[in-house]
C-alpha cells in the first residue's frame, strides 16, 4: 500500500495531478492518504486534484480534510457538485461543516440539501456547541427483536450503508423507544436461526442528546464502546456517536485545556492554520490581562520603597521568592485541573484536597527554605557576596518567607481550580500563569511583612 | 439499567456484598460497573465483593479494575483462582497486569500461566515500556482469502471469542503474512456466498510491533480504525491493538505532558491514588531544579546591587518585567510542544516558527511596552507615585526592556521544544516553568543592562 510520503514525493517531482499519476494504484490509497496530500497543497492545486476524484471517492476524501478546506473547496465547486457532495456526507460530519459557516453562508449552503438532510442538519445545529449532537451520525439500523439473525442480515445487505457506525445495530420497540445494542459480530459468531431477542442481553450503555461532550468521553471510555446511541428524554433513539469523533474531540479539549494552562485563549484551529493576527490577538488577550494583574507587584513593591532602599539586599531575593511561590502554585493547579477534567476528583474531595495540599506545601517550603538558608550561609561563608553583619537574619527572613508563600502557592493553585468548578467557571481558565500572577503579588506582601517582624530594629 | 450511583447507594445501605444485594437484576449490571464499585471499597470489602462473582464475571470485571488493585487482589487470591484469573485475561490485558509488577512477583505469577500465554507475555514484556508491543491482543482470527463469507462465518463461530478485537478479521497468505483486514460488518452487509478474496479491498494499515505508542495514537486517528493490526518486520501478524487501549494510552500521554507543563515529573497513577510521599518527591523534584535556576535571579540582581542602591525605582519593576517575559514564553512553549505532539509541525518548520515568533513576540512586546509606558507616565501624572524628575527615562526604559525580553521570551519558548526534539529528547521536559525560569534569569540581565544604557549620567 502507498504511505502518504511517495505520494507527497509524487507530488513534489511530477506536477499537480495526484489521481492521474498513480494509474492503477489509486485504487489502493486510502481516503486519509489522499487527503493529507490534498491538504499540503497550495490551494489550486489542491482544488484541481480534488475534482479530479471520482464523485463518491470526493465524499470519502472530503470527511477526511479540516473543515477550513472543506468551507474553500466548496465555495469554489457548482451547486451540483457542492449538493452532492454536501448530501452524501454522514450527518456528523454535515453538522460540523455547517457549524463554521457565517449565517448567510449557512443558509445558502443549507438550500442545497434534501429535505430529509435539510431537517437533521438544522436540528443538530439547534444544540449548543458543548453538546454531543453535533455529531451525531443518522445512519443507523433499528431492527425488531422477534427477526431470526438471518432476516436481520438480510435486512442491513439492503439498506445500511458500511460505514463506522454500522459496527452496532440497534433493537426498538414499535414506538421507536431503544431497547438494546448488538455488536455486528455477534450476527457472525451466532448461528443464523437465532432470534435477535436471543442474542440481546439487555445492558446497553446511551447517551442523552443534552449531554456535554465531557460526559460521552468518560463514557466511551468506562464502557470501552466503538459507537454509542443517542437518545433522548423520551428514549427516542436520534442516532449515534461513533469513536472516532470521540477520539478527535479529546484530543481537541486536552489542546484547549492545554493552551489554557499555558495562558493562551484556545486557538480554534491547528497552531500552522491559525493566521497570524489571530494568533497575536488571542495571545496578546491573556498577556494584557496577566500584565495588568502583575502590575500590582509594582504597587507593591512601591509600599515597599521604604524598605527597599534602607536594605537593598531585600531585592535581591524577590524574583526568587516569588517565583518559588509561583512554581508551587503552578505544580498544585496542573494536579488539580487535570485530576477534575479526568474526573479522578470530585467537588466534594475538597477537604481531602486542602489537608492533603497543607501538608505538601509546609513540606515542599521547608525544603525550598532550607536550600534558601544554606545558599545564603554558603555563599557568606565562602565570600562569594555580602550580606553584611545581619546575613543570618536576612536568611532566616528567606526561609520562613519561602515556606509562607509556597504554602500559599500550593494552596491556592489547588484550592481555586475547585471554587470555579462550583461556579461552573471551567477550571481550567485558571491556568498556570493565573496563579503565578495572584502569588507573585501576594507574594510580595507575605515577603515584605515577614521582613519588617524579622529585620525590625537591625536593617529596617 | 443500573447505573454506578445506585450501586455506590446500596453498598452504603445495605453492608459489604454486590452481587447477593441485586437479585436478578445483577446479569443487568455492566462489568465497568461493578468495577467502578469495588474501586471505591476499602480493600477487604472490595475483596469479599470481587469473591462472590462468578469465575466469568471476575475475569471482565477485573480488566476494569485499575491495576494497583489488580495487584492487591491478586495477591490474595488462592494459586489456583489467581490462575484462573490471569490466563484468561486478554493477552493486553496480561501484559500491562505484569508490567507493574517487580521482578520476582513477576516470575512467581507467570508461572501460573499456560505455555501460550507464558511464552507471549514474556515475548511481549521484552519490548521497550513505550511501543505499543505491551498492547497487543493475540485473540484474532486469520482466514484465506479464498474461502466463502459463510465458510469464514461457521470457522469464527467455531474458533473467535466475542471481544472487541473480534470487530475486524484478518487474511493471510500461507506464510502468515498479511494481505488484508476485513471490518467483520462486511460479512453480514455481503451475501453469504461471496469469496473473502472478493470483499477484500487491498488496503489496510497496518502497526510495527517496534513503532512507538505515538506513531499508533497518530494513525488510528488519521485512518478512523477501532481496530489496527500489529505485524513485524517479515510482515507476520502478531496480534490486534483495540481503540479503546489507544484511547487510555492517548489519555495518559496527555495528562503526563500536561504535568509536565505545569513542572510536575508525571505521576504514573492518578492523583487521588499517589501516595503522599510519592506526590511530594515528584514535585520537590522539579520544584528545587527551577529553584537551583532561579537563584542565578539573586546573583544576577547582586551584580546589579550598587544600581539598585543608586535608583531604588528599577527594582520595583523587576517581578512585571520578569514575569511577563517568562508568561509569554510559556505561552509560546505550549503552543509549540503541542502543535509538535500532534504532529502539526514538524522540525523541518522551524525557520517558519522562528520568523512567526519573532514577529509575534515583536507584536506582543510592543502592546505590553506600551501598557507599562502608559502606566508610569499616569501614575506619574495623577501623582499616584513619584518616580522623580527622570520618571520619563524609567518609562523608556521599562518600555525597551519590556520589547526585548518579551521577544526573547518568545523566541526561547518556542525554539527550546524544537531543540530538544531535535536532539530526541521529549518537548514536553521543556516546560513552562523551566521556559519561565530561563526568561527570568537573562530578563534580569536585559532589564539591567538597558537601564545602564538609558539611565547612564542621570540616575546611574
């Protein structure tokens, strides 16, 4: 089979034509392949080797390119051919599409449909963004519980269509309500008189059209499904969810949970297709609003002035304290965040959590400060600098200092993650560098007041 | 359907037993389900609970479970249960229950397998902890090519147990060697008397039992697979990987890098089942090296000693301008490992990412630069503060400083992971915290060295 590097290779040396090159081997390259070539085009050319597929193997390259492409490729197409293309998709697939264009783009796009799509479309995209029914696949095959295996087989050869979501069928009663799954392979591994009703065992695992996205990857997950229904209030069965968008869906909120930690508003696309006004702006965002919460440790530092000026020798310590006070913040806010998101904690482990955060911030300050006194005893020791007479009192104000504030830190990098889950805030909008920017400030203060109790009646 | 809260509810009630407390209603019950009950039961109850299942429902069950429980439980199991129990776990299942084990447990348990199963457990524990060699199935079925769709039906009635990698099944030439993989729906969706050879399409995709656990995650995603298989280097299958393994391993690598991110040494449990110890030397680990860096931050300020003393107003800037060049590096850091994980970008982009980033960070330095100008200038102007009668020079020189350090801060974010990739070292390790850290020191050094510029004959 050919790899996408000899068609990217093919491409490179002999021109624009991916379908005419390979002769006889195109029937041997897998949709994905094509598309990855297609999307490392130029756009032309990309348009050009997209036409020149058959109509159905379009359908099939089509759902594997980046909805950017899909939104160009179609503008540039006839009504014709955008309608087929458009009406041959699988529903997830369509309400995706669909979800990126403008109104008016929507509604033009929209007219080409048949009324059956027409109305499914509009349906899904009714649900809001965070919901799982955009994606929900309607080809599906209900079948009756009292059909022997052989009729059911008979039944899917004349109207399912292969696709991925043909790997589970479903039983319903007459009135459409859900009353099982069946993997396909059990359709094979039993013998063909069987009654459907024989091979069910009546434990199936659905999922409501409201639920959050959230909600069906831990389910795929606990119950190790390939494909899941979805119903609704009135157990109605709407369709189904098949892995392979679950898989793109994790993997979409781990970027965005991702970024955030990193303090960038989620980039919507690929960090190479997002332009770079885009980019700059959604960076910029959070930068000026973290610049703006960091200006208060120049309002802090300034009460300090005072201070400062009498012992000089105070500032040499501020990036280290506070950044220690920040790191430790940082550590507990991951743990926190990633543990709630994997649903490993819930809201009411909260006191498990700030007991056990305590105890690790008391410890990993004492060990923080320890490193801290002996750095600064070192270095007066040796003469390698001059802390002055009072060297020991300055490094008794860095020890406490450093195991108040990675206290601090730790506490308040696990403990907040928690509060704005109870305020339905996700957590992790409190990344990393949020609450480095809150310790640095308080930071300082804790640093200062420490000092003026310490350095009283000597430097201060 | 019995869902988890009701069991959690009845285990609460009614004493210690699962499986006597639901009656009938127990063939009902999802073996994740019951997994998921006797994971929150303290241990001796968890035990007597996984002890009243039947031998079948155990074995299922048990692959649920996570596997530090695997391994309590199987420690107080009899040999012969213990036995049972292991071999007839699938072979994935197996090889990830001994990979956790020390060494002479291992060998004490292997014994209690089969000779099949002894000898692929032990051919697979050989492979390197980050192939996907300890994920392989080897319950999958080979048939020939020229069999009929019902001949191949009766031979999986016969011969394949009903799991998840029975989903997809194989064709191969006498030698063993692979030709295709067939989805299992298609011998239902064709008529019975078809030849294999007829249905089969010449394309498949296929794992090295040597390719990283990466490489698979990437695939199954770009070719939407619920089951891939695994062949070596003499094109010999070897057995199946089943997408929700893939799912797990995707989860896992995730969280582990964004432990990373958030400077933690990933955990290799979940954070509520880490002990206290473990967790706090994971996270003095990287808390005391980002310490060890950031004290260069006190030698450097003690450099700059006799001009802080001289203009005391230059140290209270120094956390703003520190940390903004540290945030904006970790933001540039995320997005580039990240993007390099997903395979979005690759090393060969780098001299695209340097002219992106330089720009960038030119964008983003200027719009912060700008902010602390306006902010010193007002201040000065409202007579908020008093920054004396060169309060302009501070200005300028907080602007300039802020341009170049957060242009060097974006530029080491995002060449750092590139970097380190380069020299086949995880991206991830180049965190933000250790990004920030870097940013700190030589921000400083920056910050300074500007000021000695501006400020020389007036304040300095």
């Amino acid at each position: 089979m050919l790899q996408f590097n000899d068609i990217r290779k093919k491409v490179k040396n002999k021109g624009f034509s991916i379908f005419s090159m390979f002769g006889k081997d195109r029937y041997k390259i897998h949709p994905a392949e094509f598309a990855s070539a297609i999307d490392s085009m130029s756009f032309d050319h990309a348009l050009l080797s997209f036409m020149e597929l058959p109509y159905d193997t379009q359908v099939s390259v089509f759902s594997y390119l980046n909805v950017l492409l899909q939104h160009k490729l179609v503008r540039s197409l006839s009504p014709q051919r955008a309608g087929y293309l458009l009406n041959h998709l699988s529903s997830d697939d369509r309400t995706v599409f669909f979800s990126g264009l403008s109104v008016s783009e929507r509604s033009k796009y929209i007219s080409y449909l048949d009324e059956k799509n027409k109305k499914s479309t509009q349906d899904f995209l009714g649900y809001p963004k965070n919901s799982i029914a955009w994606h929900i696949d309607t080809n599906f095959t209900v079948l009756s519980k009292d059909m022997t295996i052989a009729e059911a087989s008979a039944h899917l050869r004349a109207f399912q269509k292969d696709t991925e979501a043909a790997n589970v069928i479903y039983v319903a009663d007459e009135a459409g309500k859900l009353l099982d799954d069946i993997q396909v392979r059990r359709l094979v591994l039993n013998v063909p008189t069987m009654k459907i009703s024989e091979i069910m065992d009546g434990s199936f695992v659905s999922l409501n059209v409201t639920d959050t996205k959230e909600t069906a990857i831990h389910k795929f997950k606990a119950y190790d499904r390939v494909v899941m229904p979805v119903i609704n209030d009135d157990n109605l069965l709407l369709g189904v969810i098949t892995i392979d968008d679950i898989m793109d869906i994790a993997e979409q909120k781990d970027t965005s949970d991702i970024q955030k930690f990193g303090g960038v508003e989620d980039l919507d696309y690929p960090y190479v297709k997002t332009g770079f006004f885009t980019l700059t702006r959604k960076r910029a965002t959070w930068l000026v609003i973290l610049f703006l919460g960091e200006m208060l440790t120049a309002t802090a530092m300034g009460h300090f002035e005072a201070e400062i000026s009498k012992a000089v020798v105070l500032a040499l310590f501020v990036p280290l304290i506070i950044s220690s006070g920040g790191n430790s913040g940082s550590q507990a806010a991951t743990l926190i965040i990633r543990a709630l998101a994997l649903k490993e904690l819930t809201l009411k482990d909260w006191w498990f959590v700030m007991r056990r955060e305590i105890f690790s911030g008391f410890t990993l300050g004492m060990i923080l400060g320890s490193i801290g006194f002996l750095r600064i005893s070192l270095w007066q020791y040796l003469h390698w600098f001059n802390y002055g007479e009072h060297w020991a009192l300055i490094a008794t104000t860095v020890f406490c200092s450093l195991v108040g504030i990675v206290m601090w830190g730790t506490l308040s990098g696990s403990m907040i993650p928690i509060v704005l889950k109870k305020c339905k805030i996700d957590p992790a909008t409190s990344s990393a560098p949020f609450v480095a920017t809150l310790v640095d400030v308080t930071g300082l203060v804790i640093y200062f007041s420490i000092a003026a109790v310490i350095l009283k009646g000597t430097l201060l």
